[in-house]
C-alpha cells in the first residue's frame, strides 16, 4: 500500500483479491487482530464507496483485476467488545 494526499492509501490488486479479503486485510494490519464479521463489512462497504469510480464495470464491485489500484480509506475504530 501507499499513501495518496488526503488520507487515502493505494491497493493494487492481486489475483484472489475481492473488496471483503482486502478490508480484511487492511484491518488485520491496522489493528493487529482479527476483524469480526461486522467490522469487516462496514469497511468493505467504505472500500467500494471510495471505488465506484474505479470499478470496471459501474454497479460491479465484485470484478476486480490484478494491477487495479484502488483508494483505501481511513480505518475506523474498532466496534467496542461486547
């Protein structure tokens, strides 16, 4: 990953990436623990956000193709335990 102004870090995508393994990855390393499921998708849903413009095909997020640089946003805070 590296860094863009504003905040916002490059993906490139590697074959086997989709939206959900990135923002588990992304997390995994930010926060050096495992993501729950919610977690997880409230990031991923942030990660096409961001993306829509660098979708292949518009309303896709599910095609994604090695080389693609995508914008990664600001990790949130993690949810509190329960």
């Amino acid at each position: 990953m590296s860094a863009e102004p504003g905040g916002l870090r490059r993906w490139e995508v590697q074959r086997g990436d989709d939206f959900r393994s990135i923002a588990t990855q992304v997390l995994h390393e930010v926060w050096h623990r495992q993501p729950s499921e919610a977690e997880v998708e409230m990031f991923r849903s942030s990660l096409i956000q961001v993306n829509q413009d660098r979708l292949q095909e518009p309303g896709n997020p599910d095609l994604l193709v090695p080389g693609q640089i995508l914008l990664v946003p600001r990790t949130p805070r993690p949810l509190p335990a329960r």
